[in-house]
C-alpha cells in the first residue's frame, strides 16, 4: 500500500468518525459540471461576491511529502487560487460583482474564505467557508481532489485549469445556498452590508444602526434617512472603497495570468517526477523484500539439514547472492528516488524565482502585491476614515 492510499485510508476513517461534524467533506472526481442561472437574474437581486486571498496554510510536516514544496509557492497560490474561483463564480449568471480582496476586507455582502490544506501538483485540497454580511454562514466545507499526468496532458489541450472541477463544485454550492434565499433576505443582506461599512468608518455617527447579536449575527435596526447629507457621503466614500479593491483585485488577476503558465508547468513536471517516484520506490521496496525472501530461503535450506549435499550448496549460495544483490538492486532504486526528489526541489526553487509579486502603484506610492496587500488595504481605509472626517467634522476610528 502507498503512502497516499494509507492516507486515503485514513482520511476515509476520519469521515466515517466524525459523521456528525458540521464540516462538509467533498471528494471531487471526475468532470464536475458548472451549474449556470438558466435565466437572466434581476440586478437588485445580485449579491456581490468578495472573495479573501487564501490563507496558505502549512506545508507538510513529513519531509518526504513536503519535498520541493516551499511557503514562497504557498503564498503564491494563496493568491492565485481565488482568482480561479473568481473567474469561475463570474460564468455562472447567480451573482453581481465578483472580486478577489485582502484578508480582512470589511463591507462585503458575501465572503468566501479558504485555507490551502495540501497544493503539491498531484492533489489540491481546500477548506471553504462562506458567510453573508448579517454573518449567517452559508456553509464550511473541504475539498479535495487529485489529478494524473494525464490529466495535465488533456488541460494542456483544452486550455483550463486542472482542477477546474473543484472550483465548479465550489460555485455549485454557493449557487445551491444562493437558490434558498428570497428577495427579503438578499435586501437584508445588502443593507447590513452598506450599514456595516457605515459603522466601520464612524461608528459614533452610525454604530447605533446595527445590531450585533452574541451569536455573531449583524441586524439593522433602522436605517438612515436617505437625503441624510453624512449617509450621502458615507455611500460616496464607499464608491472610492469599491474603486480601490476593483484595482487591487486587477492587479490580483494580472498577477495570476504571469503566473498561470509557468504555475502550471511547475505542477506538471512536478507531478511527473512525483509519479516516477512513486513508482521507483514500490520497485525498491520490491526488489528488497524479494532478496530478503531469496536469504531467507537459503538460511531455511540450511537449517533444515538439506542443505549438505552439492546440489543443495550451489542453490543455497545462489540464493544468497541473487538475495544481496535484489537489495543492493533495491537501496541502488533509493539512489535514483533521491535524484527525483532533487529534480522536485530544483522544480520547485524554479517557480519560486519566476512566480516574483507584482509592483503596483496606489495613491501615488508603490508597493508588492504579497501578503502586505493587507497592510496597504488598512492604510486605504484609514485615509477614507481621515477623508470621512475632514468633510463631517465628525471623528472617525481611531488608528
């Protein structure tokens, strides 16, 4: 049994364990269909999707499964990752405006968060949570799905992602949870939404709209009058929000079309090389047992007394020798597992030197779309907060 099918094994016990778990476990296998609006969806009934850069999570403890893996490829696909959902999310009809924000990003209508659990080429696993703005979670799910060189044979032909059917099941389920709401809920969505970015920037003028209940759930409890002239200029600060994260999110989509071919070839080969190895240490293992079995053999020979005659001798020494030289055969294998592993690294040192993080220029001053695309938002919301005050007179949050 391989080391991934142990850990199938494994995982599959775990599910069986823990069936009660509120966490949602999806294997993706095969070709998993987009699920597409059949007609055309009113505009005051499309929520915009706000999707997080993925937290890259933790690269495998194991050395052996952690080989050629390093945090700077991580944190690339932590970035290039929601932009493939993204683009999915936008071919579905089911939503408004679809884009890809800095961890902590306030005012969104729906959020989607993930965390890369496993991304070495041959398997992708995600965990997915999704919630609205009035914090209702829609749902926390893991997927995972695994693919061949084969697979990247025919993604080459077609144009598309590898793993486009783990982002297609993503978009169904968020297109599944989408269809159980009715046109109140999608305005009290919306409306939390635009109250909670109000209260973000000056919640002495607006924090006594809101509601925010023990159990994590935003509600209004009234809303401003429409003519109200500090609302006017809270919804007009807001615009500016929308026309700075539809720049960093173009700046995100640039960064993922650098980095689509050679990420892609960089799973490829990965992948590849990976499968050699695999198949190189199973022959290992092989050639080894057999010669311990061939030394056994003999050893048994000779205990059991048959071993004296002539004939016997020369089968015994023969199986001796057959039986050293099928496991130096076999550690000469792990020699050869060991110029894989190399290749994996230098394949992965590779993508690390070619996937560099874009230059941007915000407000004047440049900075690196890495994960300070977080920092740089925080500083675009304290200037709209000095902004906000400087026109109301009014404080805003303190820095």
């Amino acid at each position: 049994m391989t080391n991934r099918e142990l850990h199938f094994l494994l995982l599959t016990v775990l599910l069986l364990l823990t069936g009660c778990s509120t966490t949602a476990h999806r294997g993706v296998d095969g070709h998993v269909p987009i699920r597409k609006a059949v007609t055309e969806t009113p505009e005051d009934q499309l929520l915009d999707v706000w999707i997080e850069l993925f937290d890259p999570g933790k690269l495998p403890a194991d050395a052996e499964e952690a080989s050629g893996l390093s945090m700077n490829i991580r944190e690339a696909e932590a970035r290039y990752q929601p932009e493939q959902l993204r683009n999915t999310l936008e071919k579905t009809g089911y939503w408004g405006a679809v884009r890809v924000v800095p961890r902590g990003t306030e005012g969104s209508e729906v959020l989607v968060q993930g965390t890369i659990l496993a991304s070495d080429g041959e398997q992708l696993a995600l965990a997915i949570t999704a919630r609205d703005a009035g914090g209702r979670k829609w749902f926390e799910n893991t997927y995972r799905a695994e693919a061949t060189p084969e697979d990247y044979e025919a993604a080459a032909r077609s144009q598309r992602e590898v793993f486009q059917s783990l982002y297609n099941s993503i978009a169904n389920d968020l297109a599944q949870y989408r269809s159980t709401l009715v046109p109140a809920d999608i305005l009290a969505i919306r409306r939390v939404a635009e109250m909670r970015f109000a209260t973000d920037l000056a919640p002495d003028a607006f924090g006594g709209y809101l509601q925010h209940d023990s159990d994590g759930r935003y509600r209004v409890r009234h809303l401003p009058a429409r003519d109200d002239p500090m609302y006017r200029r809270v919804r007009a600060i807001r615009e500016r929000d929308f026309l700075l994260i539809d720049t960093l999110d173009g700046h995100f989509d640039n960064f993922s079309r650098e980095m689509q071919q050679p990420y892609f070839d960089w799973r490829k080969a990965r992948t590849e090389e990976a499968t050699a190895l695999h198949e190189i240490e199973r022959d290992a293992l092989k050639r080894k047992l057999l010669g311990i079995a061939a030394i056994a053999g003999a050893i048994a020979i000779e205990a059991s007394g048959r071993g004296n005659g002539a004939t016997a001798g020369v089968l015994r020494d023969t199986m001796v020798l057959g039986g050293v030289y099928a496991i130096k055969s076999g550690f000469d294998k792990d020699s050869e597992t060991q110029i894989n592993r190399d290749a994996i690294e230098e394949l992965g040192e590779s993508f690390s030197s070619e996937a560099h993080p874009l230059v941007v220029e915000v407000e004047g001053e440049t900075h690196e779309l890495t994960g300070s695309a977080e920092v740089q938002y925080a500083r675009w919301r304290a200037l709209l907060k000095q902004i906000y005050a400087s026109e109301t007179g009014l404080p805003g949050t303190p820095d």
